[in-house]
C-alpha cells in the first residue's frame, strides 16, 4: 500500500523499527498501533508499516 511503502521511504523508519522489534514488540507482542506510535513518537502509519513487518521468533 502507499501508506506502508511512505513510511518505510523515511530515512528514520530503519532506526524506528529495528528498535521497536529488539525492545518493544518482544516485551508486549500484542501492542496495538496506537500505543507503538506513542511509545516511539510517530505516525499510526509508521508503526503499522513497523508491525506489518514484524515476524514473532519461533521458540
């Protein structure tokens, strides 16, 4: 979508979702976009573009 391909265009995304994946997604993995966009300061778009390509790790 156009939403996600923007949001995964700005230069920050890289930083943003590789910190929401090692230390946010990991400690609440059912964290909704709302409460992701809040925790890093940005966009619902952004984090739905970060919770978009987050896989849970197999155990």
């Amino acid at each position: 979508s156009i939403l996600i391909e923007t949001a995964r265009n700005n230069p920050l995304f890289p930083n943003r979702a590789g910190y929401a994946h090692s230390q946010i997604i990991p400690q609440n993995p059912k964290i909704t976009p709302k409460e992701l966009a809040g925790k890093l300061s940005i966009t619902v778009g952004e984090a739905l573009a970060i919770l978009e390509g987050y896989e849970i790790p197999a155990k």
